[in-house]
C-alpha cells in the first residue's frame, strides 16, 4: 500500500470514527438519563438489568446471521442501517415520553429492537477496519474505538448529570437523535472497501452460518484466548450492572457524584487509549492481555470496598486504563489472525458467545443482588455482624460484595492465564492472515 494510499485509508478510517464518536456521545447521555429515570421509579436493580438483559438477547440470536451477511453483502449499508434504526427508536421513546406514556416496559422493547440492528452495524465496522487501515496500526485503531466510548464516558455524565434536571429526557433524547444524523453522514459520503472473495462459497447461507463457530473449533489458541475472555466479560457485566445502584445506594441518589466517577472512567479509558496510540501496545499482547485483565480485577476490588469519592475515584481511573490497554491488544490479535473475507462470521462467533456470557450475568445480577446479598446486609441480615464492618450495611453494602466477589474473580482468570504455554504462545503458532493463503 502506498503512503498516499495509506493516508486516504487512515483519513477515511477517522471519519467514520468521529462519526461514531458523536454518536456514541449521544446514546450515553441517554443511557445514563434513562437509568437514572428507571432507578428513580422502581429503586430495583433487577429492572436497570434487565434493560441491558433485553438488548441483548435479540442480537444474540441474530449474530449468527448477521455474521454471514456482513460477509455477503453492502458493509457501509449495514453501518449505515443500525444508525438510521437506532434514531427511530428514540423518536418513538420520545413520542411516549412527551405523552406521558412511557413505562419501563417500553424500554425493555426498544434495547432489543435497537440491540439487533447494532449487532449489523458492530460487526460491519469490525471487519472493515482490516480493510481501511495497514496492519501496524491495528492496536491504535482498536485504541481508537475505547478512546471515543470513553470520550463520550467524559463528556456524557456531564451533560446527563447536570442537565437532568434541566432539560429531562426530552432535550437529552433531541441531542441524541442530532449526533445519529451526524453519524450516518460520516459513514454516507465515504468509501467503505469490501472484502476480496478469494475463492466461491461451496456451503449455503445456513451452512455458512456455522463457519465461524467450526473456525474457532479448528483453532485451539484463538478458542482458549475467547475463553479467557468469555470468563472475565461473564464476571466483568455481573459487576458492571450492579456498578449504577452500588453508587447511588451508598451516596443517597447523588447524581453529581455517579457523574464525576463515570468521567474518572472516561479519562482513564482515554488516557489508555493515548498510550496505545504513542506506544503501540505490548511486543507481547497476549500477557498485555491477561496483566490487563489482572489490573481490572484488583482496582475493582478496591473500588468495591471504597464508600466515598475520592477513594473510588484513582481505581476508577487505573481500571479503565487496564481495560483499554488489555481490549486494544486483544482486538489487534483478532484483526491480525483472521482474514478479512471471513472476520464477519468468525467475529460474529467470537460477539455470539461473548453475549451468551454477559446476557447470563446480566440476568442473574439484579436478583442475585435483590434476593440474596442486600437481604443479608439489611438490617438483622445473616451477614451485617460478619462482614457489615468491611462493606458496609444495606443495600450498598450487598451490592458491595457482589461487586467485590466479581472483581476477585476477573483477576484470578487474568492470573490463570498465565499457565496455559497454547495461549502464551499464540502469536508466534498463529500466522498473520496476510501471511498465509486463505
């Protein structure tokens, strides 16, 4: 690839990307106020978790399709559709709202509708960066895409926050469906390449449709790096739900606080995204991976057992950091090792299982917090004389330990990897896809 060629494909990769930034900006805003509204009206973690539980239950089933779609057809139009959707289900969210007919139920039927269009839009813009870009700068693309979700973690609490209040859920909803304009535009007027097919298809769309899961199998070190990670996304979403309730539980509905913290998250996502794009990520990504993983579990802990700002907010910091670091190195090595004419099945595989995992934690976050621990650090809960002293009472001192127990567990799948030499050496048995003949 020439270097004029290759400064258009990097020009036309940062569009897109600032496009999706926008938008990303937007949806937070929502999600926050949206979550904010529903812990207002019900105080259940169980219903904010089933918001997430519902957005992705339809793109689980879906992905295995989607996969061989993005494979087969138009990518910059399937970018384009799960935008253009996304913008008509807030308009009808928005429509309920200003009739005063919105209810909690409503939100559970617009994740799932908005949660399988995405699945598209996510996967076609996955396995198109292998397309836009050269090999080397797979780290800091994939860096990228942590630097505008945590740059819209920043910018988004701000707004939610402190204009909750001022404009609602009316004027948070206006300035979303403006940054989806802003991200179809991007993606409209630049050229998104497809992939070459290197040789016809003998299977048909249903026998295609397994491919991706018949690839993995095949291959031993790419299916132990999933795994690793299947364990530490089912305990990282597990705590990630009880994350909003945990805060607010402890600091009397504090808005202001949840805010500052979520921006802490943000700076310390962009803050590892910067170092990626300067450094280029670990020689080594496989243990940048797994230290990654161990960094995310042990400020986790401590942000668990911490009850006031300013002790939450350093671990806040260094766990996105770590998370960003381990994710850019984690997705290079997916972009490196699969071809790009197969990455919409084998990704959509590799997104299949990742949301089986998370849909799972999600599903048992809230009662496990509602039935099980803030019950036993109520008052004349089983454990208030135990441990009370350590997490505290009530629910935040439930949620606490939940939170505390996930984050135990991330760190010791980071640690464990350590012992398996068919990971540690996945990148020296693996060829580049550029390396071999497909």
């Amino acid at each position: 690839m020439s270097k004029q060629s290759t400064n258009s494909s990097l020009r036309n990769f940062l569009i897109i990307w600032l496009g999706q930034l926008v938008s990303a900006i937007g949806s937070a805003m929502t999600g926050i106020a949206l979550q904010i509204w529903a812990w207002s009206i019900t105080g259940k973690a169980a219903d904010l978790a089933l918001v997430g539980f519902f957005g992705l239950l339809p793109s689980i089933i879906i992905t295995p399709i989607s996969g061989v779609i993005v494979d087969r057809f138009n990518r910059k139009l399937l970018m384009m559709l799960g935008d253009t959707v996304a913008v008509l289900t807030t308009i009808v969210l928005l429509f309920l709202y200003v009739n005063k007919l919105l209810q909690i139920w409503h939100l559970y039927v617009a994740a799932a509708f908005v949660g399988t269009f995405s699945q598209f839009q996510y996967l076609a813009y996955s396995a198109s960066i292998s397309l836009m870009i050269p090999k080397q700068h797979y780290a800091r693309a994939s860096s990228l895409d942590f630097l505008s979700s945590h740059s819209a973690i920043i910018i988004a609490p701000a707004l939610a926050g402190y204009l909750y209040k001022v404009i609602g859920l009316f004027g948070i909803w206006l300035i979303d469906i403006s940054t989806f304009l802003v991200a179809v535009s991007s993606v409209l007027f630049i050229p998104v390449p497809q992939p070459v097919q290197i040789e016809e298809s003998q299977e048909t769309f249903w026998q295609d449709v397994g491919y991706g899961l018949r690839y993995l199998k095949a291959n031993k070190s790419i299916l132990l790096l999933l795994f690793a990670n299947l364990l530490f996304m089912f305990a990282h979403e597990l705590g990630d739900v009880l994350y909003l309730p945990m805060i607010l539980s402890r600091t009397g509905n504090d808005t202001v606080v949840l805010g500052n913290l979520i921006i802490a998250a943000g700076f310390g996502g962009v803050t590892g995204a910067l170092i990626v794009n300067k450094w280029g990520n670990f020689q080594d990504k496989v243990r940048g991976i797994l230290l990654g993983m161990i960094g995310v579990g042990i400020t986790k802990i401590v942000f668990g057992l911490a009850r006031t700002m300013w002790v939450w907010i350093p671990p806040q910091f260094l766990c996105s950091l770590s998370f960003t670091v381990s994710g850019s190195a984690d997705n290079a090595i997916w972009l490196a090792k699969v071809a790009p004419n197969i990455q919409g099945r084998v990704f959509a595989a590799r997104s299949l299982l990742l949301q089986l995992a998370s849909a799972t934690s999600v599903l048992i976050a809230g009662p496990l917090a509602d039935n099980v621990f803030i019950p036993a650090f109520s008052q004349g809960g089983s454990l208030v004389g135990i441990l009370g002293g350590i997490f505290g009472t009530g629910a935040g001192g439930g949620i606490a330990m939940l939170y505390v127990i996930c984050a135990v567990c991330m760190f010791l799948v980071g640690l464990a990897g350590f012992n398996f030499p068919l990971l540690l050496n996945l990148e020296k048995t693996v060829p580049d896809h550029d390396e071999v003949a497909v």
